[in-house]
C-alpha cells in the first residue's frame, strides 16, 4: 500500500512535487553564482599588441583602430600607459615584421591624444641613443624605421638629420679603409630607412631622399675588396663565375627606380591609411599634431659592435625559376621582405616554434596580394602563367610569390651566410623543421624545390657551403623518415669519386647513416645506389685486425687487447709493446714507435667501440701514455690519427669525433691532425673529397682560431691588472705564430693539388685529364675556404686591438710580414 502511495503521489511528495520542483529549478537558478571576473584594460591590451596583424581571419586595420581607442580611452591608468610605452619599443626591435602596425596605431591615436604620439617618439630617442653608444646597429635600424613610418608626425626634417649623420661616419669609415665593412653597413640603414619614410604618411620628402640616395651612390655602388671572399657561387672558372650582387648596391639601384616611378613601394603595408579613412577623417587631420625628434647623437668614430662585418651578397635558391615565385632583384620587395624576414629569425633565436609560426603567417605583416595563396601549388602558377591573352595580362596584374618560398629563401640566406652566419647552424636547421611541421603542405614543395636548385648546382658552389648543405640535408631528412626521391639523381651515381655531385652524395649517405644506422639507409635507396652503402658499414664493432695471423705483430697486439681489457698494469703492456718495437728493429722500421702506438691504439679503439663513453673511459686510463707518445715522435703522433681513422674506415664520422676528442686531451695537436690529412696522405688530392676530412680539418682550425679569439677577448676585458695583461699579451703572440703556421702549412699542402705539382698527380697512370681537373678543383675550393677563414680571423683580430695600439696585421689578413695571398678568380674552381 505504501508503495501504491508513493507511486501514485503519496505522502513522500511523489511525481508532481518533484516535476513542480524541477520546473522551478529551470526558473529561478538557487546555485550561488560566481563572481563574473573581467581582465584589467592593461592585460587585455597586452595580449591585443602581442598578437598584432598575426591572424589572417582578422583586418589588421580593424586591430589598429581598436588598440588605439583602447589607448586613447585609458591612458590616464598608469598600469596601462607603462604597458603601452614598453611593449611597443619593446615589440620595435623584437617583432620587426610588426613595426608598420606598431606605427599605426600611435598615427591613429595622435588626433585624439597628441600625449601618447609625444611619449613614444620621446622613448624611441632614448632607447636610440643607448643602441648607438654602444653600436647595436640593428636595434638603430629598427628604431629609425619605426620612426621612419612616422615621419608624418615629425616636426622638421624628421628623421633625415640622422640618417646625414649616419652617411658622414659611414664616409669617414670608408675614408679610412676600403676593406671597412661597418659603413656599407650604415649606408644601408640608410637606404631602408628612406623607403620606409618614403612609405609613410608624410608627405614633401622626394627632394631629401634623392639627396640622401645622390649620395650614398658611390658607396653602394662601388664593388668591395672583400666581396670575392664571400661569393657563394665562385664558379668552376673565372668564365663560369657568376658576377656576385651585393645586396647594398642592389638596394640602391631598386630605390632609384622607385623614386622614378614615384615611390609605389607596394609590399609594405599601410594600415594607418584605410583607417583614417575610414573613419572619415583626411591626412591633415590624422597629423595635426606635430611632435619634435629628441636630440640624437651619433658618436664619432662610431662604435663596430661585437660582430665583424664583410659584404653582403645577395643569396637566393629560386633564382632561376621559369616563374618568379620570389621577387626579382630587380624589385625593391626582395630587399624589404628579406631584411624583415631575416631580423625576425635572428632575433628569436631562443624560441624557434615562433620563429617558424612568424615564417608561416609571413603574409599577414605586408600588404595584400603581395602574395598568392599559401600553398598555392608551383604548377597552378605554370597553368595561370600558360593561359590565354586576356588570362595572362590579369595575371601580370597579381603576384606569383609564394610566401613560403619567401620565408625559405630568407632561411638559407642566413644558413648560407658567408664568411659565418649569426647563429649556430643547428638553429637554422631546426627553424626548417619546425616550419615544415606546422605546414607541410606549404613548405615541404618549397624545400623540395631549394634543394633541386642547391644539388645542381653544388659544383660551382663555395666548398664551405656545400658541405653546410650537406649537413643540413641529412639532418632535414633524418626528421621526416629519411625519404627524398633519389630517383632525380640516379645518372649521377656513375660519375667519378671525385666529382662534387658523387662527393656530395657519398656524405650525405654518410652522414645519414650517422644518425640512424646503414641497414634503415639502405632500405630508402633504389637500386642503383646500394653499392654506395657496402655491408661492412653494418658491423657496429670493426673487426680486430691482429685477429688475424697475416696482420705484422699480431699475437703481441692480440695480448695488448687482453692487458687494457684486464686493466693489467702498465709494466705489463709495456713489455708488449717493447716486444713489437724490436720486431720492428730487426725488420728494419725507421720508426718502431710507429707500430707500436699502432697496436696500442687499435686496441683502445676496439675496447671503446661499444660507445663513446667506454672509448673516453679507457682513453682515461691510457692517457698518460698516450701523451708520452707525441714528444717522442711526431710520425707516431700521427699514427694515433691514423689507427683510429684506419679502425673506423667503414664510419669515418666516429673516427672524426674520436680524433675531436683527443684534441681536446692534447693527446693530439692541430699540426699533427693538418699533417696527416693534408701532408703525409694526400693521396694525390683524392683526399680532399671526402666529407670527413674537410669536416676533420676545419674542426680543427676552428679550435685554434677560437682559442685566439677568446685570448684577445679576455685581454680586451677592462680592469685587468698589467702583469696579467703582459701575460696574455705573450699567450696572444705564441698563438697567432702557431695560428700562422697552421695556415702556412694548410696553404703548402692545398698548393700543390691545386698547382698539379703535387708527387703522382700527372704520373698517376689510371688519371685522365678530367679526373686531374676535378682534383685541381678541389685543391682550389679549399684554398679558398681557408684562405677566407685566415683574412678574416687576422681582421677580426685586427679590430679588437685596434683601439690599444697592439694590432700587428693589416687588415687583409697579413701575418709577420707578409701578405695572405688573396683568392684570384682564375684560381677558384
């Protein structure tokens, strides 16, 4: 009965309570509600300005318009106005692609509140003159162009009266040297600055800027001492070499022809324009207001900043497309784009994600349709190009850029900067990855397309970029399941080893199987190719060679491999090895230290192949023998490069880094590494084809050089007490005189492969002439290398010491005297 009750709406209240109790719950909510929490005006407007012209689905001038009114409308709040004022400095020379929106939004404040203009322009001089004091020349670019796009809101000449200061030191530094690298560097903030100023709302500047740009002719157009140096493509000859551009003079000649169409400059963009009208307001109303530029002093002489400074040359892998997919040089966009791009990369070098995030949005900070649709296939733009008259006249109407080939181009441009580029290569190699796996659609076709461009035409290219491609080339695959079309490349594999294209194959597959192992390599790589990857690359520990009876000395290597492993003591071994040096007495050897230090060594290698830790672990125990070796002889100084080298024949890259670590012990010398290489195994020049030799020799250069870099960068420290300072000045002297051999035996060595008059390079019965060339090709390619890095690190030394009298090279690299023989361009293959 009780359950009839409750069924039916009994005492318990039943169906009708609980429907009127539901109903009512729906009506009026009882829950307590949570206090509604609104964002301050200042954290809102942060993350407005942080996010600036970055989403295509937004217009950038609606954000300008809505940043400024929210500026105009708080900026009585402190908290606000702080944020405001040292955000947009600090978003100036941070995020240089946002500067012309940055620009913006105080042109469209200024009507409304001149106070705000007044405090920008008042900061950007402050912060200028910090940057100039101590030669941060390019946060002094990004300021004057911020200032540069508001040069409608300056009293007088603006910005001009700086950037004439600027070309007179730029006069003096070209004045005092011709090598000076430091003034093209001023000419060309110059240049950029006048077409930002050129592009902005001011109006009545044409007669200053042609001055400005009469004047900096003669120095951009003038050709540099230096510029041969830092050629990335010298050619196989002085008739196949390309004329190098460099990008100051380039810059030039694009201005000049803006200023003859009447300034269109129509990449950059112009959002204070549209919102002004519309808002219905005209230019002279937006800049009624007019505010001073503080005082700015350019310092004289003018300081260099901590980077040394060569031409720049204008570098591009889609220069020879049948459609223009990059602009032309002939266009002043590939200048503009490029500097802003190339800011952008190096700057935000500590966070690659958003480098590459900034690399794929590109277009969103230049005006519309500067760009084609992202991802917009190569052949949609063929079939556009190909269509019918009235087709093909629209077309020349509209840009083929594709943004992303934009963003790569100014990628490689840095990766492949010469003499060095500004960040380690790895940076640049990540910032690829990162970009192509956020938008593979768009920018694995582009990358496909640079690296079709660079193989063909790695023959002509600079030594020292070849093998930057290499490196980047295996690395880039070892990220996306090693899979390229090798199949493009299969009439290559016939030709001879010491072709560049072969060499270049050969590398890149070893350096591949560096990052992964031959069996995986292998299996990406059609037929043809599979000789290229025999099956002793395989084997993860090599064979012992004293194993084997026929090997000379084979039973005493046999128990030296036993001793080291037992960690006998050091007498015992020591019997051992006196055991083989008077073999080799008895059977003549010039050197029995030789074979010995072989056997020792072999041995090392063999204990140590499980992984390096084991190797460096044993190296440990031996060292103090090991160091022994070297005063004792310098051939079997030598020997311990060539056991190594010769244990990992099949994995040379294990050996490099081997031989990387025994220079570090100073079990091994520079000299020692350079004679082995270079001197004592020439091999007629066939050497200088592998990949890891080059990359065995400029390791080694550049641990001597930057030894010498930081002695003169602790000397230069200030405070240092005189005895200590007389200490380094001697270190200093000792280094650069073994810097200067090292370079004197470099170029010896590299001489004679590249003269022919190396012992058996015409003798050689199964060389043809081709094979010679190619071998004199390669002895000029590194002697071009090498003969830069030695002008450069004299330079660079040079300038430190400059300004305590204590410099005693010139600064085309002369060493004790006598000049570094300059790389003619008949002399470069």
């Amino acid at each position: 009965m009780a359950e009839h009750d409750r069924r039916n709406g009994g005492s318990r209240g039943g169906y009708q309570n609980r429907k009127r109790r539901y109903r009512e719950d729906d009506d009026y909510d009882h829950r307590p509600q949570r206090r509604r929490y609104e964002e301050p005006v200042y954290v809102r407007l942060r993350k407005e300005l942080l996010g600036l012209a970055e989403s295509p689905l937004k217009r950038t001038e609606d954000e300008v318009s809505s940043i400024a009114k929210t500026v105009v409308d708080s900026y009585e709040d402190e908290e606000l106005r702080n944020t405001f004022l040292e955000l947009a400095l600090q978003l100036v020379v941070e995020q240089p692609l946002k500067i012309p929106f940055l620009a913006a939004i105080v042109l469209a404040a200024n009507p409304q509140n001149a106070q705000i203009a007044h405090e920008v322009i008042a900061r950007c001089g402050t912060v200028m003159q910090e940057h100039l004091d101590v030669g941060a020349w390019r946060e002094v670019k990004l300021i004057l162009r911020f200032l540069g796009c508001l040069q409608g809101l300056l009293e007088a000449d603006g910005v001009f009266p700086i950037l004439e200061e600027l070309f007179s030191r730029a006069v003096d530094l070209q004045t005092a040297s011709s090598e000076d690298g430091l003034g093209l560097e001023l000419v060309k903030i110059i240049l950029l600055t006048i077409a930002y100023v050129m592009a902005s709302s001011a109006t009545g500047c044409e007669e200053q800027a042609m001055a400005l740009l009469d004047k900096t002719d003669i120095i951009a157009s003038t050709p540099h001492a230096l510029e041969a140096l830092v050629d990335p493509y010298p050619g196989k000859g002085e008739q196949e070499s390309r004329e190098p551009q460099s990008i100051i003079s380039l810059l030039q000649k694009q201005l000049q022809t803006e200023a003859a169409h009447e300034w269109p400059l129509l990449c950059i963009p112009r959002a204070w324009k549209v919102s002004s009208e519309e808002n219905g307001r005209t230019d002279a109303e937006s800049l009624a207001t007019k505010h001073p530029l503080p005082p700015v002093v350019v310092p004289s002489p003018v300081s260099p900043g901590v980077r040394p400074r060569l031409p720049e040359i204008y570098f591009s892998v889609y220069a020879e497309q049948e459609i223009e997919t990059v602009p032309s040089v002939a266009d002043v966009a590939s200048s503009l784009l490029r500097d802003s791009i190339v800011d952008t990369i190096n700057i935000l070098d500590y966070n690659r994600n958003a480098t590459a995030k900034f690399l794929i949005d590109v277009d969103c900070y230049f005006s519309p349709n500067t760009f084609v649709k992202r991802a917009t296939p190569f052949d949609k733009l063929r079939d556009l190009a190909g269509g019918t008259g009235e087709q093909q006249q629209q077309q020349q109407q509209r840009s083929t850029w594709k943004p992303e080939d934009v963003a790569v181009d100014a990628v490689f441009s840095q990766l492949f900067q010469l003499p060095t580029p500004e960040h380690k290569l790895v940076y640049y190699h990540a910032v690829l990855t990162e970009a192509c796996k956020i938008a593979p659609a768009a920018i694995a076709p582009s990358l496909g397309r640079a690296i079709r461009y660079l193989y063909k035409n790695v023959d002509s290219m600079d030594l020292e970029l070849e093998y930057r491609f290499m490196d980047w080339f295996s690395h880039h695959l070892s990220n996306f399941g090693f899979t390229w079309k090798w199949t493009e490349w299969i009439d290559d594999v016939g030709l001879p080893l010491v072709h560049p294209k072969k060499a270049f194959m050969l590398g890149a597959l070893e350096k591949e199987i560096r990052l992964s192992f031959a069996q995986r390599i292998r299996g990406t790589l059609p037929e043809p190719y599979q000789p290229l990857i025999p099956q002793a690359k395989e084997k993860d520990t090599p064979d012992f060679k004293y194993d084997s009876d026929r090997t000379p000395y084979s039973a005493q290597g046999i128990e030296v491999l036993r001793l080291l492993r037992a960690k006998a003591p050091e007498t015992d071994t020591q019997r051992q090895l006196t055991s083989i040096e008077e073999t080799a007495k008895s059977l003549g050897v010039t050197d029995p230290l030789v074979p010995s230090t072989d056997a020792y060594v072999t041995a090392i290698c063999f204990i140590g192949s499980k992984s390096l830790s084991h190797l460096l672990s044993c190296v440990e125990r031996c060292k103090e023998r090991l160091l022994a070796i070297g005063p004792q002889s310098e051939s079997a100084r030598r020997q311990i490069i060539g056991s190594v080298m010769a244990y990992w024949q099949d994995q040379p890259g294990i050996g490099v880094n081997i031989i990387d670590k025994l220079l570090n012990y100073t079990i091994l010398t520079p000299m020692s590494v350079i004679e082995w290489a270079l001197v004592e195994h020439p091999d007629r020049g066939w050497t200088l084809a592998h990949a890891h030799v080059y990359e065995m020799v400029a390791g080694t250069v550049f641990k001597v050089t930057n030894r010498v870099r930081q002695i003169v960068l602790t000397r230069n420290q200030p405070g240092l007490p005189g005895p200590q300072v007389a200490l380094l000045d001697e270190t200093l002297a000792r280094e650069r005189a073994e810097q200067a051999k090292l370079f004197a035996t470099l170029e010896d060595a590299l001489v004679g492969v590249a003269d022919a008059s190396l012992d058996g390079m015409l003798e050689g019965r199964e060389m043809g002439e081709q094979e010679t060339a190619l071998l004199q090709g390669w002895g000029h390619r590194w002697l071009r290398v090498f003969r830069r890095k030695m002008a450069v690190e004299e330079a660079w030394i040079a300038e430190m010491l400059s300004g305590t009298g204590e410099a005693d090279g010139n600064r085309n690299g002369a060493v004790d005297g006598h000049a570094l023989p300059e790389a003619q361009p008949d002399e470069v293959m």
